[in-house]
C-alpha cells in the first residue's frame, strides 16, 4: 500500500515538473488548458504535494521496515 503511494505522489510531482518545465517554454498539456490562469497554481501545488507525500510516505515505510531506529 506505501509502494502505490510513493508511486502515484511521484508521478504527481513528475507531472508538476514537467508541467513547470514546458510552461517555461510556453507549451502545455492539451488536457490542462481548461485551469487557465490556475495553471502555475496547480504546477506549483502538484511539485510540493508530491514530493511532501512521497517523502513522509518513504519514513513510513522506513520506519515500518526497521522500527528500532
């Protein structure tokens, strides 16, 4: 179940930085056009939900893994 969740926050971060990189150069997914100008909300939202997610998702299963450290 920690393994889903580190992987879908990585693809939530991915997709944010991804999303980030080509605004930069003033392209974008077809699919997120209708959030407008909530775009570099959203990009910015999906990069620290992501990797906050993926992170204390990781120290679970750290912790779960070897719980007298």
């Amino acid at each position: 179940m920690i393994d889903k969740v580190i992987t879908v926050s990585a693809c939530v971060f991915l997709l944010g930085v991804i999303s980030f990189a080509l605004s930069i150069v003033n392209l974008q997914f077809k699919f997120m056009s209708f959030l407008g100008d909530y775009k570099s909300i959203f990009d910015y939202t999906a990069m620290g939900l992501g990797l906050v997610v993926c992170v204390v998702a990781s120290q679970i299963k750290k912790k779960k893994k070897d719980p007298d450290a």
